[in-house]
C-alpha cells in the first residue's frame, strides 16, 4: 500500500467550529462542502443552534459524545467524521487525540479544524449586553441600580480614560474605554424596565448610528467636504437644523469643569461668528475666564493644559518629598 493509500485508510477528522454570535445556518462554503461529503457527523451537543439547519439541508447529525479513541476508529478505512463542535470547543476531545498522538501507540486519522463561522467586527459586544443582562437579574447590587445613582461612576470613567489618554498608557486606555463602554450598556439595561419611555442598547446604537450618518454628508450623501474645517461646517449646519436651538449656549452642560466650559463658550461664540466682549470685573474667576477664551482661541485645551502643567507640579512635590527624606527628615507639611 503506498503512501497516499495508506493515509486514506487511516481517515480524516474535522473539528467544525461555529460562533453562536452568528446566525445558525449562516456557515462558510467549505464547511457545507465538509458536512455533506462526511461519512458521519456528530454533535454532542443536542441543543446545539446549528442542528436544525443542518437537518433541514439533508444532513445526518448523530447526538453523541465520542471519546478520541472511539473517534478514531470511527475514522477506520478512510472514512470522515465532521464533529459539530460545542461552544466550548470540545476540549477533552481534542486533549484526548492529543495524548494518542504523542503516545506513538497507533497511526492517526488526519485531523484538520475547520471554522465554519466567523465573527464580524464588534461582535463581542454582543457577550457584553448578555453579561450585563444577567448581572442585572442576578447581581444584588447591579438590580438596585439606578440612573442617578450610577451618574458619579460615567462622570470617573470619564476622567480616568482622559487620563489614560493623556499618560499614553495603551493598556490603560483598553481597560478604561471598557469602563465607558460598561456605562452605557449599564444605562441601556436600567432604560429597558422603565414603565413608562423604555428603550434598549439597541435603541441607543440605532440613535447614534442616524446621527452620524446625518451628520456626515459627505461620507453618505452627495456633499463634498475635503477638509477639517470643511467637515466641521457640515457637521454644525446639519446640528443645528436637528436641534432648532435659539441660542449658542444651548446644549452646553454647565456643570462640566469650569475651564472646559469657559472654552466651550468660547468655541461657540468664535463659530457663529459673534463680538461678545468678556465680562469686566474683578477677581480670579475673570482672569481665569479670560486665560480659557485666549487659550481656545489659539487652539489650546485649557483643561488639558492646567493638567498637563499640574502633573508637573506634582511631581515637582514628589521630587521635593523625596530629597527631604533622602536628607534625614520628612516633608513639611507632611499628613500623618
């Protein structure tokens, strides 16, 4: 028997793998092309999502759990075995053809995993709306929650992801932007049991999803926009048609942090093209005021330049701290 004969004889096993974030039915070509050449297919899962599809496109599932050995001989004589793989992936199965390989005791089938189901792009997202659906029934903390009682925790996140931005810090800035992510979700989940104006995650991301589309007609309709500014032009135009705001000012949160909110002021008057002279009077609330319209006009972010500048300080007091120490006393002022 030659080479190519005998490795027939010894036959072939496939390892189906399928994302249960995908709909069932939904496989890849090869992996049709796989099932309907197999000699067996097994699943040892009997509620597995896929089953009734593949019933209903001819195919012959076998509801059993076979071990590497039985699986092995089912492969007997150059027959295939396509095993419809569980959401775990069948780990012992795969461990246990692993151990007969390396122990070098029998000649094995061919074994080639075959994904028959990819994910598309942001489909965990999907694993976190059904994480946050059970906390939410299950956790005794989560179930109290309430809008107002979580508004402090998406105001922190908020700070910590800016400051993971700031610091450069890549796996920071992954783990905040989870944070926010957390919030939103969190905040979806609370908004579907409202008596009275419920709405779901899905209803946010269908909102957010015709906003940006509206407001980008130069991506999804026939405008042309070829710069930032360009873009920007587009994006208050469409803004302001949406809202029918009467004034600048509406819209801005005023209990945002004073510099920010004196910059964002500031940004609205420059764009509508306004001569609004500042306030005259004295005390550091104006020369601040005046410090964060200066600054806005000149393209800075007075927020991002006063913790950029107050990090230095801080670390100017570590460095202080740390002579003072080093020189046999402790800092002044040190707390106890």
């Amino acid at each position: 028997m030659n080479a190519t004969s005998s490795e027939q004889a010894l036959g072939r096993i496939v390892l189906l793998t399928t994302s249960h974030r995908v709909a069932p039915g939904l496989l890849s070509w090869p992996a049709w092309q796989a099932l309907h050449a197999a000699d067996r297919v097994l699943c040892s899962d009997g509620a597995h999502p896929q089953l009734p599809y593949l019933r209903e496109a001819g195919i012959r599932v076998e509801e059993t759990a076979p071990t590497a050995e039985e699986l092995v001989d089912a492969c007997a004589g150059g027959r295939t075995v396509v095993v419809v793989a569980t959401g775990e992936g069948e780990p012992a199965l795969t461990d246990g053809l692993a151990r007969l390989a390396g122990s070098g005791r029998i000649q094995m089938p061919e074994l080639e995993l075959l994904p028959a189901s990819y994910d598309l792009p942001g489909a965990r997202l999907l694993d976190l709306v059904q994480v946050m659906d059970r906390i939410r029934a299950e956790c005794p903390w989560s179930s109290l929650q309430t809008h107002k009682g979580l508004a402090k925790y998406g105001i922190e996140e908020a700070y910590e992801l800016v400051e993971a931005i700031e610091e450069g810090d890549r796996d920071e800035l992954r783990e905040e932007l989870g944070d926010v992510l957390l919030q939103v979700v969190f905040h979806a989940r609370i908004a579907e049991e409202d008596p009275d104006a419920p709405f779901s995650v899905d209803d946010v991301a269908a909102g957010i999803v015709t906003k940006l589309i509206h407001r980008h007609p130069h991506v999804f309709g026939d405008e042309t926009a070829t710069t930032p500014e360009e873009v920007k032009e587009h994006w208050l135009r469409t803004k302001a048609v949406e809202k029918q705001r009467t004034s600048v000012t509406e819209g801005i949160p005023l209990g945002q942090p004073g510099l920010a909110l004196a910059a964002k002021l500031a940004s609205r008057v420059r764009t509508a093209g306004l001569e609004v002279p500042l306030p005259r009077a004295e005390g550091v609330g104006y020369e601040l005021l005046a410090l964060a319209v200066r600054a806005e006009a000149e393209g800075v972010d007075p927020e991002a330049a006063l913790r950029a500048a107050a990090r230095a300080y801080r670390d100017a007091i570590k460095e202080t701290e740390g002579r003072s120490r080093s020189g046999g006393g402790e800092a002044h002022g040190q707390v106890s």
